[in-house]
C-alpha cells in the first residue's frame, strides 16, 4: 500500500459556524474532538453495515482510550436507509440511551449515512454535535461539506431536511482504498461538476490524468483532486449557506439526476451515476445557449468517463419531467436548472421548455 500522504485541511467560513475538513486518519478523530472543544463522554456513532466491517472497531477502540463512552448503531447500506423508519431508529435508541445536548452524533459512512445522522443531529434535543467522517468519495467531497441534512421522501429525493453544520470533518484518504470501484467513479461524478462548475484548472487536471483518476492509481493526483474539489465546495458553501443564491450551481446535473433515481428506484442508479448523466443533459442545454463558449465534445469526454451500469433510455421522459417537477429547487411552479455560460461560469435558469428538457435527455441517454 502506499504510504499515507501529509495531512491537508480546508477551512469552511462561516462565521461562528466556521470549521476545518481534515484529510487525516481516523485514529486523529479523539484529537479533533478535544481541539474544537467537544470533552471526552457520551458519543452516539451512526454507521452503515458495510462500513463498519472495516472501520468500526478501531474508531471506537481510539475513542474508548482517549475516555469516551460510545453508543454505535450500525444501519443497513443504501439510499433506502435515508428514511423516516430509519431516522426513528436513531432517534429511539439515543434518547432511550439518555443523551443530552452535549453528546455529539459521529455520522461515519458515504452520504446516506451523513444525511440521515447529520438531520438525527439537527433535530434530537433541538441540536447535538455533528461530527462527519465521511468514507466515500462522494461524502467527502460534496456530502460531508455545506450542513445539508436530510431523509428522502417518496414524492422524491432529500425533501425532509435541515442545514446543520457540523463541528468538524475527518475525510480519511485511506478509506477510499476500500471503496467499492463503482462507488469510487460514482463520486468521480462530484469531482467532475466542481471543476465544471467553478475550477477550470481542476478541469484540466482531471484531463490531463484522466486515465490514472478513475484507475484510482496515483494517490497523489487524487488526493489533489479531491482537495480542489473540496475546496470549491468550501468556497460556495461559506458564501452562501442556505442556498439563497450562489450556492445553487452546486446543483449542476442535480435537476435531472434526482428525477432519475426518483423514477428508476433509488439504488438502480448511484447517486453519481445519476449525476453524471445529468450534467451530459446540462451540458447540451448549456451548448444550445452558449456554442461558442461551452466546448460540449471536450467537456462531454470527461463527464463520460464516470462508468453508467444501468441504460438511463429505460426510463420514460414523460415520468422523468413529472419527476422534475417536484424538484425541491422550484420556485413558483418553474423547474429550475443550472447551466454553463463557459467552463467554471455556471447559472441558474427557469426557462428551459419541455421540448428543450426532451432534447437534452436524449442527448444524455446517446452513447
């Protein structure tokens, strides 16, 4: 295995509820317990089944030592967990455990696991410590970051939730080494759209190692990467936390991408994967509009190399809009989608027609 790289850090500024992402070992989380003020007791630990094969009992073994009284339940894998029953789970077993307001929640999985713990914590005694340590390469680099919390609903995706910033994030880069390959391109997805979005170096390193990223084969142009992208998220997040207004164009393919899993059946699609076929769709509205500035057959290579297990043409465009027009982002009865003006310039728009919206899912549907 190659030796772990120099611990890195990107600071999340929001004022009073400013915190710093790690990229460090799990073994440092009773460390940065004690640094951001949060004293050795009672701590509830919220992970998933797959998870916790690989890293449960050494979290708690460092936590135990270092004087901390752990609780853990161990949740089933999958964007099914992301679910009321769930959430009630959480809820019965810490308050029958007897928290109180200074126990924190350690959400330790991908995104599932840090939504469903993150709105645990928001919500149980009206707001617990949240500490997230994602494990996946979507939570780390986009779930884990920004305090959006929630559970699915069956009228569709994240619409029961809160924004609760956590204390502190702990991404330990290791953790990627065990990560499914699947799971590990699906989260490729989120890495691309930062780039896209608002980094066009990072762009341009994603093209220029193209090939080695998505091998998941030099931990040091990945590790690179995923900072970057953590870092644009960083940047969105501290200038606008409740999605008011810049924040939105971290909803790049997200339009589309919700409506898929919605109608597909969670699980049929990966989050990622649904991502990316979305930003294929954005990327064809984006052309449409500006052809000069968003080159779509550059851009379009490197949003194709996310893998897609599953032929998106199977879901029908009628059920796929009716999907999109339940989209939490609306406003107004508008179905609103983010676009490119050029590489690293994104938007917000309610003006793309029905016919437009067919286009562009054919466009992401075509090999």
């Amino acid at each position: 295995m190659p030796s772990p790289l120099a611990p890195m850090a990107v600071f999340v500024d929001l004022d009073e509820r400013s915190y710093t992402v790690h990229f460090d070992s799990l073994a440092t989380v009773p460390s940065l317990l004690e640094d951001v003020g949060l004293a050795a007791g009672r701590c509830l630990l919220v992970t998933d089944e797959n998870v916790a094969r690989h890293y449960k009992t050494p979290l708690i073994e460092g936590l135990s030592n270092a004087g901390w009284t752990v609780r853990s339940l161990v949740l089933p894998p999958g964007e099914q967990t992301k679910s009321a029953s769930c959430l009630h789970r959480i809820y019965d077993d810490a308050l029958a455990w007897g928290i109180d307001r200074q126990t924190p929640v350690l959400a330790l999985g991908g995104g599932v696991v840090g939504d469903l713990a993150g709105f645990a914590a928001a919500t149980l005694l009206r707001g617990l410590p949240l500490v997230q340590l994602p494990t996946s390469l979507l939570a780390q680099v986009d779930a884990s970051v920004g305090g959006k919390t929630a559970i699915n609903h069956d009228t569709g995706k994240n619409l029961i939730g809160a924004f609760y910033q956590p204390e502190l994030v702990c991404a330990d880069p290791q953790t990627l080494d065990t990560l499914p390959m699947r799971e590990y391109t699906s989260g490729m997805a989120e890495v691309i759209k930062h780039a896209l979005i608002r980094d066009p170096d990072l762009f341009e390193a994603l093209e220029d190692h193209l090939v080695p990223v998505m091998a998941r084969k030099d931990r040091e142009i990945v590790s690179s990467v995923i900072e970057d992208a953590v870092g644009v998220k960083a940047d969105v997040v501290s200038a606008d936390e409740r999605e008011e207004g810049r924040r939105a164009i971290l909803n790049f393919g997200h339009t589309f991408a919700h409506a898929l899993e919605r109608v597909a059946g969670y699980g049929a699609f990966t989050h990622g994967e649904a991502v990316a076929i979305g930003m294929r769709a954005g990327l064809y509205l984006s052309h449409q509009r500006h052809p000069e500035a968003v080159p779509r057959e550059r851009l379009d290579h490197v949003i194709r190399a996310v893998p897609i297990e599953s032929d998106p043409a199977e879901v029908p465009f009628p059920d796929l809009y009716a999907a999109m027009a339940a989209d939490k982002k609306n406003e107004g009865g508008t179905i609103r989608f983010v676009l490119l003006e050029q590489l690293g310039q994104a938007y917000v728009t309610g003006d793309v027609t029905e016919a437009d919206a067919r286009h562009a899912w054919q466009f992401a549907c075509s090999n």
